[in-house]
C-alpha cells in the first residue's frame, strides 16, 4: 500500500460509517509515521536513495526515458491540440482530402523507431550489468517459505552459516490487534540478512512452494524465486545501515508478513558476526543420535511449532479453510509414526502443505511429537531425531 493511499484511507473510512474516536486514533497513528532509513519514506514519490552503482543507474535511466517520454507528450498532444484549435470549422477552416503522402508515412516509420533504438542503447550498458553474478565474493542462497526466508552462506566469508528470517512475532501481534506502531512497522524480522560493505554479494534465488520474489529498491534488486527453478542477482553495497525489502510476488494468505531486512557492516563488524554466529551454530548443533525425552520433545516442539506451522494450521490446530487441521488428524494419531515424518520431509497435497526439511531432524522429531501430542491429540507417542534421519535417506 503505498502512502498517498494510507493517508487518504482516514477519508474513505469516514464515507463507511467508521466512528469519529476510530478515525482520531487512525489519523494519530499516521501522524507518528516517520521514514525509515534504508526503507519507505512519507510522502515518498521517486525511487529509493540508491545505495548501489547499478540502482543510482536504474534511477538515471528511470529520470532521463521519463524526460524523453514527457518530451514526446508534449509535443504529440500540442500538435494535436494546436491543430484543433487553429484549424476548427467555425473559423472557416475546410478538412483537406488526400489519400497518403510518404513523406509522412517514413516519417512516423523511421522517427519513433530511432527514438525506441536510443533508448534501448541508454539501457542496454546498465541490463547487462544486472545480470553479471561473476566474480562475486560472497554467494548467498535465498529460499523464499510461506511464509519467511531461508538463507544459507555457500561460498566466501562465513559459508556455512544458514538460518530463516521471520517477521518479529511483535509485529505480528501489533497487525492482529490493528494498532501499528513504529517506522519499521512489518518489517522488522528476527535473522536480518548480513553482508560486508563494498563486498559484490550474488543471491541465488529459490522457493520451496509457490514463486516468490526477493527485492531490496535501494539496491536496485529485485529476482523471483521460483520452486524447482534457480535465478540469480547481485549487489555492491556502498554504505553500512539496515535496508528494507519485501516479497514482491502474490504468494498467499501472509503475503504481506514476508519482509526483508539486509544490514550491511564494515568488514570489521561483518567479521565478528561471523564468527559469533558460527560459534551459537556450533553451540545449538543437536545431535540426532541423542534419546530425547517426551518432556524435552515437546518443549522444543511447541517453539518449531509457534515459529513454522502457527501461520497456517492456528494456535488451535484447527486449521482454516483448505489448511487441514492437525487436531484430530488421522495422519498426526495414526501409530504408523512415518507417515506423518513423510509428509514433513515431502510435502503434500501438491505443495499445499510445503516440503520442512530445511528443518534439523531433531526440529522435526519435535514438532511431530509436540502435534501428536497437543490439543485434543493425547497419543503418548514420540518421534525419535533418529527416526527421521533414517526418512531422509
């Protein structure tokens, strides 16, 4: 939604009867409104600020076709207009009668197609750009779920690294109780993406269920990530700071709680994070071999659980819609324990129900064990990290 709309919605709402204390807190809330560094800004009408050489020549390009395209209004229109005005009938003016002249149908032929060629040659320098992901010094995979991001490190400083990116669970709540507050508003997110300045980054896109698409404006960057297929971009960060992006395909129902959030450090900070974050990987690495107990499984399940399987299946495991449920699921109480484990490693229902194996196996053990369970799901049983190991082979 952009802006301009949000600050007309206090006017639409007053046409449908919404009460005068309703709008009052509406228009406070708007007033509080701020930009946000890296993000949207109020009353923002042109591009982001371009962080990277190819979005400051994206908005040059964007500036000067628009010039060319505002010069071609203003001369076909005004011609047109001239000559209605100068050559009306009430001023005595008789309409010519001829049937074709070359001159003029050279002229219509030759002329936009010379203009049509330039501007493709202003843009072709800057397309090509793009599109060369070679030499890069650090290679990132994005993994778009329904509903957040997978990143994983493959190559350059900290490869290995890999986690998923959520919307903060505070957003969250401050969206279902319909009182936004602050300027990062659904956007902020638990595991931003981190990245070295002036460090040529190439994301490699994918999704694990419908297409989504991976866009951060103020780098000029935007690539879908289509399930079974694998796109690429780059960029080159000029400056440290947090940027803001979001899923810019239609992916469903949590489409809009899909943000992103890439901050960019000095190779100093980008260094310490890295090792920091591979140290608490090696601090929270579980070992599958282990037996965990029914007390453990769950406590850890309920997490994986609030954190995954929440967004579509409730807090209630009731499901909604097409979402089946879980409470009461014959798959989740039948004793054949691999069924359910299939399902998670597989998916189901023609992607309906995604594919989780960039889950650990300890993470599935307990979230099948914390399903069957909860609610009105009391089975006893419990899913073993080994379990699903052995389902993965």
């Amino acid at each position: 939604m952009t802006m301009c709309t949000i600050r007309s919605l206090p006017r639409r709402l007053a046409g449908a009867g919404l009460g005068l204390a309703a709008l009052a807190h509406l228009n406070a809330a708007l007033a509080r409104v701020g930009d946000l560094p890296g993000g949207p800004a109020v009353n923002q009408l042109n591009l982001h600020p371009p962080v990277t050489a190819i979005a400051a020549d994206i908005q040059w390009l964007h500036e000067v076709l628009l010039g060319i395209c505002l010069v071609i209004f203003v001369v076909v229109f005004g011609v047109m207009f001239y000559s209605i005005v100068k050559h009306r009938r009430s001023v005595g003016h008789q309409a010519a009668s001829f049937h074709e002249s070359v001159g003029v149908e050279i002229a219509w032929t030759v002329v936009p197609f010379v203009i049509v060629i330039f501007m493709g040659a202003l843009a072709t320098g800057t397309v090509v750009a793009q599109k060369d992901t070679s030499n890069s010094d650090l290679t990132i995979k994005a993994t778009g779920y329904q509903w957040k991001w997978g990143y994983d490190y493959l190559n350059g400083e900290g490869a290995g690294i890999s986690f998923l990116s959520t919307l903060d669970p505070e957003q969250r709540e401050l969206s279902d109780a319909g009182t936004p507050k602050g300027d990062d508003y659904l956007l902020r997110v638990d595991n931003p993406l981190v990245v070295p300045v002036d460090r040529k980054v190439r994301v490699i896109t994918t999704a694990n269920d419908v297409i989504h698409a991976w866009m951060v404006p103020a780098f000029g960057v935007k690539q879908d990530a289509i399930p079974g297929f694998v796109r690429d971009l780059w960029f080159r960060a000029k400056q440290t700071g947090d940027f803001y992006g979001q899923c810019a395909e239609l992916c469903g129902k949590e489409h809009a709680y899909m943000p992103i959030h890439v901050k960019v450090l000095s190779q100093d900070d980008y260094a310490a994070w890295v090792a920091g974050k591979q140290k608490e990987m090696r601090a929270k690495a579980d070992d599958p071999t282990k037996e965990w107990s029914l007390a453990d499984l769950l406590a850890r399940g309920e997490k994986v659980y609030a954190a995954n399987c929440q967004a579509c299946h409730q807090a209630n495991g009731k499901g909604a819609g097409s979402i089946k449920a879980l409470d009461g699921s014959p798959v989740v109480l039948d004793a054949d324990k691999i069924k359910q484990i299939t399902v998670l490693l597989q998916g189901a229902a023609n992607g309906a129900m995604p594919a989780w194996r960039q889950l650990s196996d300890v993470e599935l053990a307990a979230v099948i064990t914390f399903t069957k369970n909860h609610w009105a799901n009391k089975t006893g049983q419990l899913v073993q990290p080994a379990e699903v190991t052995a389902a993965r082979k």
